[in-house]
C-alpha cells in the first residue's frame, strides 16, 4: 500500500472509532460495540459470556458448549471452517464474525465476500489470552467487565503461586493421546499451566506443540506426576498395563490425575481455573 492510500484509509477512519488489529495483522476500526456477534470458536464464547456479553453473541457453534445457557444460542455448524453453515451466518445478520486464526482462514474469505464482518484470534500464551480479553471487551462494549474479569484471574494466578511457594517442583508428563503416544511440548498452552501451577513439563525442551513420544523416552525422564484431560478416563488402565511403566514413580504411588479438558484445551477464562487447580493436584 502506497502512502496516498495509507493516507486515505486513516483519512476515513472516523475519529472517535476505535482500532484493533487481530491475529492476521489486519487493523479493524470499530465505532460502535458491536450488538450481533457470531462466535466460531468456543474459547470465545466463554469469553463473552465471562464479560456479561452474553446478550450480544447471536450465534455459536456446536462445540460452544459453556456455560451451559449458552445451548439456546442458535449454532451455525461445527468449529472446522468445512462444517460452518454460510447460509445460517447470513440469516443471523451478524455484525461481527469473531474467527480463529488457525482454523478459519477459508471461511473468512468466503464471509468477506459477502460483505459481512470478521476478527480472527488465536492466542498461545497467558498474556495473550489476556490481551485477547481485553479486545473482545472493547468489540461488545464491556471494557469495565474485563478489567474485573482479568483480576479475577490474576487473582486465581496468584494463588496457585501461593500454594507452589517454598515447594519443590515435580516432573510431569502430560498424556494428549495413549495411541499414537502424544505429549505437549513449549509452545503448548498446557505448558505453561503446568509452570504456573509448580510443575516441570518433562518435555518442555520439545519445540512442538505436541510432539509424538515414545514409552522409553518417557522412561528416561522420569515423571513424578502424569495428568492428563478429563476426557481420557482409558489413560490409568493404559498406564498400568504398560509393562515398560511399572517402574515410574507416578505410576507406582499412583500419582496421575485428570484436569478438566476444557479447562486446559481452551484459551477461555478457565486457562486460570486449570492452573489453579494442577497447583492443588501438584501440591496436595
């Protein structure tokens, strides 16, 4: 873009409009709070709800699921941009889509060309998660729901930090999948809930974000702890006929655990609920 543009698109911005730039880089002005918003990802759902917008999201997917009200939201399809129902957005008359910025990259062009509105997200941090609160706070209007919203967390934070305090800090693998045998590694959300809550991912050396592992490299590390998601009740039996395990002390003291899978696979308001609660777990 050439400076007579850059000058013409600032130019037509109105004064008082505010400018966000979502994870695509695109810089979106909005004058108003938006009052019809369609949520494509159920992280953002949650968030809306958590700041009081329940009354401005017009429609969800079939995966936003949280909190449970939130069920009598018409859906317009799946998560993956191939299940989302076009058709069901354009009777919904949104003035914003909020998408992800990893999963709808084909659906966004098909929504611009129609005219209708879109903001991607995608945090992959704590304090992303944050700033992406704060954003979505200013779309529906509710800048002064964050602010509490945001010290709620942090407070949350800050207790698991209190309960981790003088503590050493345990080993722990974090089970995704038995088969294929697949873990987190640094760039994980889960990552860094285990840090806040006192833990040592054992493989937070990985760059992937979640890496294929095999039983030996497992054995090598040495858990203390195994955790996984509450929607993996099969991992204790797995473990525990695992021939190659038997001599992992989480396994012989019966250290494994379940978090709540939401809590964990979303970058929702519960990122805090969950690393409070692996600081207990951690921590007895």
């Amino acid at each position: 873009m050439n400076m007579f543009l850059l000058l013409f698109a600032f130019l037509t911005v109105p004064c008082h409009a505010v400018l966000l730039t979502d994870v695509w880089g695109r810089t979106i002005a909005f004058e108003k709070p938006a009052e019809r918003i369609i949520s494509l990802s159920p992280s953002v759902t949650e968030i809306f709800y958590a700041l009081n917008a329940e009354n401005t999201v017009a429609g969800r997917t079939d995966y936003c699921n949280y909190p449970p009200r939130v069920k009598n939201v018409p859906s317009v399809g799946g998560f993956a941009g191939a299940t989302i129902n076009v058709e069901h957005i354009i009777l919904l008359n949104p003035d914003i889509v909020i998408l992800s910025g990893t999963m709808h990259l084909r659906i966004n062009g098909i929504l611009e060309s129609l005219g209708i509105r879109t903001f991607a997200v995608e945090p992959h941090s704590y304090k992303e998660i944050l700033y992406t609160i704060e954003q979505l706070a200013i779309i529906s209007g509710h800048e002064k729901d964050a602010q509490t919203l945001i010290q709620t967390m942090n407070t949350k934070i800050q207790q698991a930090k209190n309960i981790r305090a003088g503590k050493s800090i345990p080993r722990v693998l974090w089970i995704l999948t038995e088969e294929p045998f697949m873990t987190v590694g640094a760039s994980s959300f889960i990552n860094e809930i285990i840090e806040l809550g006192g833990g040592l991912n054992i493989f937070h050396d990985l760059t992937e974000e979640y890496p294929f592992i095999s039983a030996e490299h497992v054995v090598l590390r040495a858990p203390q702890w195994i955790l996984t998601g509450s929607d993996r009740p099969t991992i204790h039996t797995w473990l525990k006929n695992k021939t190659v395990f038997a001599s992992l002390e989480a396994v012989r003291v019966g250290r494994i655990a379940w978090v709540d899978a939401d809590t964990v696979y979303r970058y929702g308001p519960r990122f805090a609920d969950a690393v409070l609660n692996v600081a207990r777990i951690l921590n007895p």
